[in-house]
C-alpha cells in the first residue's frame, strides 16, 4: 500500500525503482491481467493473427523486389508488370491489414482501460473507512488514473513490438538463407543499436518517474490553492501560492529540459547506427557481386530488411520501459483491487430480523488502527422508540461510537447488535438502511437542492430527473425547516448546490443533510451534533416535528446544547472511552459531578438556564 501513499511528489525521487533489465521481462502481472481483458480477449487474439500475416507480407517484399530485378537483368525480355501487379497487391493488402490490427488493438486497449478504471472505481467505493484513514485520496485518485493509462498504453503498443520482433527473425532466417555473409554484415551495427538503447532508456527512465512525480506536484499546488481558494484569500496568500507553483513548474522545467537534452545526445546515433549496416551490406555485397557470387537483386533486398531488422532494435528499449512502468502501475492497480474491505457482507446475511430498531452495545473495545483503545468497555442499550442523548467532553470517543452503530468500523472485541443481531451477521445494504448517521460537516455533492435531499432513494432521484419533485421531497424539506429557503431560491427543487454545497450556509447544508438522512426513513437515527451550526429556535422547531414523523423510532443525540439534551428521554455521559453515568438530565444533574462538570465545560451557550 505504500505506494498509493507515498506521495508522487518530492519524493519521486526517492520512490525510484531500481531499472534492470531483467525487470521490464518479468511479465507475471500480464498473466493476472488476462482475466481482467475478458472479453477483449477474442479481438486481441485476432488483431494480433492479422499483425502476424502483414509482417509475413513485409518480409515477403524485398525478397520478391530482389527477384524482380534480377530477373529483368537476366533476360532483357523479361516482363515487369505482372512483378508490379503483385507488388501492388501486397502493399494494399498491408495496408489494410495494419488499419485492421491497429484499430482491432486499440480498440480493445481502450475497452480495457474503461473496465479497469471502472473496476478499481467500484473497488475503491466498497472500501471501508479505514482504508480511507489510512490513504490519500488525492494521491490515490490521480494515481489511478495513471495507471490505468500507463497498462493500457502497454497493451495497445506490446503486440506491436511483439509483431517486429517476429518479423526480426523471419527477415534474418530469409537473409541467411541468401547470404551468409551478407547477413552478418547487415547486423553487425544492430547491437550498437540496441546498446544505445538502453543506454538511452535508462537515463531517461528514472527522468521519467522524476517528470510524473513534479508534474503531480504541479498539478497539486494548482488544485488545493483553487479548492482552498477561500483560505488563500482570506488570509491574503495569493502571492505565496504563486511562488510555490513557480518552484514546482521550475522543477518540472529542469526535468523536461534534462529528457530533451538526453534525447538530443542518444537519438541522433540510434537513427545512424543501421546505416552503418547499410554501408556494410554495399560495400561486401559489391564486392560478392563482381565477383559473381551474389545477384544484384540480394544487394537490394538485403537493404530493406535492414530498414525492417532495426526497428525491434531501436524500440526494444521503450517497451522495456513502457514493459515497467505498466508493471507498476497494474501492481498498484492490484494492490487496491486485492485490498478486501473490512466492513462486508458475511457468507450468509441474517434477513429475518424484529426491525423496531433495538440497539445494544455490550462491551466494546475500540481504536483506529493500530492506535489506542478509545472506547474501552462501552455498553449501551437503547429501546425502540427512546431518545438518547450522548453527551461527553470533546474527543472522548463520540463520533467514534455513532461510526460503530452504523458498522463503518467493526469494534476490537464487544459487540454492536440490532434487534438483537450482531451487525456483522446483517448485509450491510440492511444495516445502512436501518441506522443512518447524520454528521456534523455533511457532505454535499454539486447537484440540485432536490437530488442532494433525495440522495438515498433512487426512486426519487429518477422522478427528479423526469422533472417533477416528488411529494416526499417537499414533505422532508417541511420536516427539517428547509422548504422556506429552498423555495426561496430562483429555482428551487432544482437550484444546484455549489461544490460541496459551497453556496449554503452551514446550517442549510445540515438541513439538507438531516432531511437526506430521513428520507431513507431509517429504523435508527444518529444525529452527531447534525444541528449544532443550526440556531436553537429553528433546532427545537425541527426536533418538535422530527418526535412527530419519528414516533416511536430510534434517536441517539450527541448533544453539545442543554436545548438538545432536554429533547433526549435519557443522557448518557460518555468519559475518556467509558460510559460514566447514566440517567436522566435531571438525575444526572443531581448524582455526577463530573456531568456537571463536562455540561460546564462543554455546552454552547444557549439561552436557558439549566433546570
Ligand atoms: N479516523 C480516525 N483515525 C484515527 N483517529 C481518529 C479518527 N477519528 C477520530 N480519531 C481520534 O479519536 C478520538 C475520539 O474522537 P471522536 O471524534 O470520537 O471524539 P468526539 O467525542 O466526537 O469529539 P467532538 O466532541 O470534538 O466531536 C480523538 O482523539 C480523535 O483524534
Ligand atoms: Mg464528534
């Protein structure tokens, strides 16, 4: 997982991977992508079939180029045209042949990538909140992405390399089957090329994993300062933030500008190496022809087959290098699609179930990763239809505990149970209907006010899109004291939210959350301090008309307001990872000290006094 972590950054450097040889070889990652080609693979299969009769096609010719003049020196009646009508042919019917195999390639290449991107995205939805505690999103998206690209560049290019590599070998076979000594001289220059190669590949290897890492740089400095351009603003940052793209664009430049300067040096001789052969092959060849051991016709042939022998050469060392970095990234690709979430379905769900939404939670023990217990023996039954409050000082596990109820952790030992079902007997689908978790910062996504709200129902959503708002929606709205400003708005139902409901305030946007949540019309409702940006007259509207739709169901409060606790039937003080005491507001007010303590500490100002 480390490299999904590492950043691509500064540290690319550092991340290098050792170039060898043997490396870019090592092709047991293609065996594990051959399932995933699935059904592509017919087409790769036949692309390649067509590759492989238009490469017999390209060594076919100079053969019968050669014959052709030597048979129109032998004989001065000898007739061109039918030489000429054959040539034609064959250069046509290559010509469509490689449009075939090109397009049969990348065509499927980039069927692959739609599947595999579409795969990893389904992958990385299903993933627990600990993968995400544990991994860098952004990282972790933008990586994707290349990845993806870089095995599919791999797989529309590998079958075309593959194809001159063959015909490498059949356009030798024929060679010596001519000349012997001929076809040495033609390939004496041929280890030089490759020799520069991969001298040239591995200079400019390492420069490319050193480019891909600044460009993410580049690109990162851009997105957070646009994401965070509030903040930029606000604290008059504009200028810091353009010294720092400046620097990462100076990086990037220096490594752009050393790839060219490497290429400028190698290249220029990996192009005039062959002709080296070529010079070879006139000047023997010459010699063997006056001397009446050769045709004129070999001279000609053995010229083009030198064209076609050092194009593997030359490209051998980019798909080495192509061969890797698709290595990695399909390695990387494996890693997430190998990565089994931790929260998921059991082999065989408990369907049959009371649902009044009984919660208990009897003894857990609980902490992120390898971190500490923070809840540490915690026990809690909360009846159908009862209002809890929780109530504890600030990092004292609350919102850790609401994130168990819904099962986005499981606990270390302990358990959670519904209706008297452990939670990871249930389908998790079932859990996430049951009990919903209302947070304090909700997320919203950049749609419509109406599909914001309407998120947990598909049904909704379609009838959204049709165009009209469903009566439900409305109803929601009303519930949650929403209806007044959203159809306030220009559009209403319909106006959009900015990106991450940027347009709201933060007490819209927990309406919408709220109303988001009790749509799903959840067994259990866990609202972690989900009111607390909204002010306390509109909050005790909402509540009164949340007791009305949500009689008799579930609700556990975590409470940072005296308005909010006296809505709970009964408090539960929760302390450093236990539960310190129990009762009502008023018991408690009365028994524990340390309520009183953590009320006086903790509590926002509202306006009544305590009882
Ligand atoms: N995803 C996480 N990974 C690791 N540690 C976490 C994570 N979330 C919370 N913590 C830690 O767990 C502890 C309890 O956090 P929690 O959010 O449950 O507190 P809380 O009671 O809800 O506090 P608050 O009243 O401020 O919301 C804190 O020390 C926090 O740093
Ligand atoms: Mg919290």
């Amino acid at each position: 997982m480390t490299d999904l972590l590492g950043g691509a950054g500064g540290s690319a450097a550092a991340a290098l991977p050792p170039v060898r040889a043997a490396e870019g070889l090592r092709l047991g990652w293609i065996r594990r992508l051959w399932p995933v080609l699935g059904p592509q693979r017919p087409v790769v299969v036949a692309s390649f079939l067509v590759g492989v009769v238009a490469l017999l096609i390209n060594v076919a010719v100079p053969t019968i180029v050669g014959v052709t003049i030597d048979d129109a020196i032998a004989s001065t009646d000898a007739r061109l045209e039918p030489f000429l009508v054959v040539l034609v042919v064959l250069a046509l019917a290559r010509a469509v042949l490689s449009v075939v195999y090109r397009y049969g390639l990348y065509r499927s290449a980039y069927r692959v990538e739609v599947d595999v991107r579409g795969l990893l995205f389904r992958n990385l939805l299903d993933q627990s909140f600990s993968f995400y505690d544990r991994v860098q999103t952004g990282q972790l998206v933008s990586r994707a992405q290349s990845d993806v690209r870089s095995v599919q560049l791999y797989l529309a290019v590998a079958p075309l390399i593959l194809t001159a590599l063959l015909s490498f070998v059949l356009a030798v076979v024929v060679m010596l089957a001519t000349s012997v000594a001929l076809t040495i001289a033609a390939v004496v220059a041929l280890p030089g090329v490759y020799v520069v190669g991969v001298a040239l590949r591995n200079r400019l290897f390492p420069l490319s994993w050193i480019i891909q890492g600044r460009q993410a740089e580049v690109t990162s400095v851009v997105e957070e300062s646009i994401a965070g351009v509030r903040v930029v603003q606000a604290f008059g940052a504009e200028p810091r933030q353009v010294g720092a793209l400046a620097t990462a664009a100076r990086r990037l430049r220096w490594a752009n500008v050393e790839q060219g300067s490497v290429r400028a040096r190698l290249a220029p001789l990996l192009e005039n190496l062959p002709r080296l052969g070529s010079v070879l092959v006139l000047l023997l060849g010459g010699w063997l022809v006056i001397e009446g051991r050769l045709e004129i016709g070999a001279i000609v042939a053995f010229n083009s087959y030198i064209v076609l022998l050092q194009v593997p050469f030359r490209f051998l060392g980019f798909f080495l290098i192509l061969g890797q970095r698709a290595r990695a990234s399909a390695e990387r690709i494996f890693e997430v699609l190998d990565e089994v979430p931790t929260v998921a379905d059991p082999p065989h769900p408990v369907t049959a179930r009371t649902h009044l939404g009984r919660l208990e939670v009897d003894d857990v023990w609980f902490g992120y990763g390898d971190g500490p217990d923070l809840l540490r023996g915690v026990s809690l039954v909360v009846e159908p239809g009862e209002t809890v409050a929780v109530v504890g000082p600030s990092g004292s596990g609350k919102s850790t505990l609401a994130r168990l109820l819904c099962r986005f952790y499981d606990p270390r030992s302990g358990s959670v149970r519904l209706d008297g079902v452990d939670l990871r007997q249930l389908a998790v689908a079932d859990i996430r209907r049951a009990v919903a978790v209302v947070p304090d910062e909700p997320y919203l996504f950049s749609a419509t006010l109406g599909e914001n709200l309407a998120f947990g129902r598909g049904d909704l959503l379609d009838l959204l899109e049709e165009g009209t708002t469903p009566d439900e929606v409305r109803e929601v709205a009303e519930v949650v004291d929403a209806a007044g400003f959203i159809e306030a708005t220009e559009s209403g139902y319909d106006t959009p939210v900015g990106e991450r409901g940027a347009t709201l305030s933060g007490g819209q946007r927990q309406r919408l959350a709220l109303g988001r949540a009790l749509l799903v019309e959840p067994e259990v409702l866990v609202l972690d301090d989900a009111t607390s940006a909204i002010d306390v007259h509109v909050e005790a509207r909402i509540h009164e008309a949340l007791t009305r739709v949500r009689a008799g169901r579930t609700t556990i409060l975590v409470a940072h307001r005296l308005s909010t606790i006296n809505l709970a039937t009964r408090v539960v003080l929760l302390d450093d990872g236990v539960v310190a005491a129990t009762g009502t507001h008023v018991e408690l007010l009365e028994r524990s000290p340390r309520y009183r303590e953590v009320l006086a500490t903790t509590l926002v100002d509202d306006e009544e006094p305590a009882p």
